[in-house]
C-alpha cells in the first residue's frame, strides 16, 4: 500500500535551519494541512505517496546538511533472537539508533509507520551493460601456432607463374603472381616484367603471352609490393619454395604451409603419405574439380584459390600436429 515517513529531530540546541522561501513555505504549509486531513480518514492515497516522498527527501535533505543521518533499523526481533510471527501482519513501529557526528550536531530519529498488509518492494538499479557473446577465441582455432590464430586475414595463399630466360629458357623468372585470402577473394594478381629478356614464354603451362608482359609491372617494384602483403602472414602455397626462389625471398618456416607436403591431404585423397601429388590431381581426388585444363594454359589465380581450399580441408588437424611438435618435450631423470 504505502509507507508514512516521520522525520523527528531532537537535540539540546535547535538546528539551524536553511531560509525558505514564500514559495516554499506555501508548500510545506499545504502539505501538513493535507497530511492532517488524510490522518484524520484513517489511509492515504495513491496522489499522496508522491508528495509524502517528496517531503520525506526534503527533510532527510535539510538533515544531512545540517550534519546529521539516519538508518532504517531491522525489523523487530522476539527476546530469543529471532523474528517475531506477528510481525509481519501486524502493523509496526520501527525506531532507528539516534546517531551524531559531534556532539554541536543534532540527533534524529527516523519513524516508519505501515499500514497493515502494505509492502514495499525497493528499487535497484538496473545496469544496462551487456557481455559480448563469442568474443573470444574458439576452441578449434585455439591450437593454431602462429601468433596470427582464430584470425583468417592473417592466412593468404599464394601462386606465382614462371617464363624462361637465357639459354633455352633455363633461368626461370617471375611473370605474374596471385595472392588470395582465407576466404578465396582476391588480395593480388599483377602480370610482371622479368629483369632478365625472355626467351621462353612457357604458355602451355604459365598461361603467359608476350602481350601480358607489355607495360607490366617492373620486377623490383612488385617484389616490394608482394613482399609487404606476406609480411606476418601464414603462407600457403603448393610446392611453394618454388614461388619463394622466383622472389628472392625466404618466409619464417613457423608461418609456412606447403600442401604439397601434407601428408594428411594424401590420405584422404587416397594417395601414399609420402607422394609428392600435383595440386590438380590433389584438386581432382578430394573436390572432384578439374582445374588446370584447356589450351590456354595455368591460371595463378584459380591455382591459389585451390591451394587454400586444400589447406581448410585439414586445417585443424595440421595445425594441431604442428602444435605438438613445437612443444618441447619434458625429460625425466
């Protein structure tokens, strides 16, 4: 129902008072006529809970300024220490410990009074802060080695077509490279100009023409470009010290992954664990895809995106197999 707050001040010296207004005594002087009247019917309703609030936040206001607190007390308890039964249907007086700062300071008493069968239930605050769900890192992802785990932008694919130059075409060069994420989108893929004349084009097989090559990138400034991508990253590629030699470049062999050098890739394609299998007979056997087909020779682009497919296959497995070998293994003496 309600609770009636009566605030009583008692002390040797009267407390000094605030000076209040014209307005502010209307209202006070209202508010005890109105307190009079409902006293005098015997309950309170719903429009006096807010002003009898008001008041009692006035008046606790005015005390502590003046130096002084107060507490609710707990319930009434029986001489044994427990809770009296009738206590909670019955109505009750509760009488808080009068306390004072110093002894200049006015004591107070606060008086509650409740109707029988009211209660009042205390407003908490309600705190609006959420916990993000699934922020942290998941178990699978958990055993990857590299400082880049559970993070797919750090994991790219690489694969780089070759041309000849000198005699025969014996000295291979880069010609294009095509770099692809995690998820198969395309990061790089630039035709680029050997530093060295070509004198065999490899089409069959690098899908390279002469007309590729015309107004490509120079050699030195893609080397840059690419080197600048794979720098912290995971690498995949198939039989990719090949792509490393044609850059002039050497990756740490922590965040390295060859394909064609898994040899759970080979069992599940059914071939020997030790087998050096071709990135399309690897595609073949465990996507059903052909790739590498046609005239027109090789496409570097298509060739990462199936590297890095392959990767996912055994990802975690791989991984988890890496893990246990880096751990350094514990001697008993």
């Amino acid at each position: 129902m309600s609770d009636i707050m009566i605030h009583l001040s008692s002390s040797g010296d009267p407390p000094q008072r605030i000076g209040l207004t014209e307005k502010q005594k209307m209202e006070k002087k209202k508010f005890f006529k109105k307190m009079k009247y409902l006293k005098a019917k015997g309950y309170l309703k719903d429009k006096q809970n807010d002003s009898q609030q008001r008041s009692s936040f006035k008046q606790t206001k005015t005390s502590n300024q003046n130096g002084s607190f107060s507490k609710h007390p707990p319930p009434p308890r029986a001489a044994n220490g427990k809770h009296s039964p009738h206590s909670s249907t019955s109505s009750s007086v509760c009488s808080s410990r009068s306390t004072s700062s110093s002894s200049s300071n006015p004591s107070s008493t606060t008086v509650t009074v409740t109707k029988e069968g009211s209660r009042k239930t205390p407003t908490q605050p309600v705190s609006t802060k959420t916990t993000a769900v699934g922020s942290g890192p998941s178990p699978s992802s958990s055993h990857k080695l590299s400082a880049s785990a559970g993070n797919p932008t750090k994991y790219l694919a690489i694969d780089c077509e070759m041309v000849g130059a000198g005699p025969k075409g014996s000295v291979c060069q880069l010609a294009r490279c095509s770099i692809v994420s995690y998820d198969g989108d395309v990061v790089y893929d630039k035709f680029i100009q050997p530093p060295l004349p070509v004198t065999d084009y490899r089409t069959r097989w690098s899908g390279i023409r002469p007309r590729d090559l015309f107004k490509a990138t120079p050699y030195a400034e893609a080397r840059k470009e690419i080197l600048r991508l794979l720098m912290g990253k995971v690498i995949i590629g198939h039989a990719i010290h090949n792509d490393f030699k044609a850059l002039g470049y050497t990756h740490p062999s922590g965040l390295t992954r060859d394909t064609s050098r898994i040899p759970l890739l080979n069992q599940k394609a059914g071939f020997a664990e030790k087998q050096c299998a071709s990135l399309k007979r690897l595609t073949k056997a465990i996507f059903n895809r052909e790739i590498q087909t046609g005239k027109k020779g090789h496409s570097s682009v298509e060739d990462a995106k199936a590297t890095m497919e392959l990767y996912k296959v055994v990802e975690e497995e791989w991984e988890r197999t890496l893990l246990s070998k880096s751990r350094p293994t514990s001697c008993c003496v």
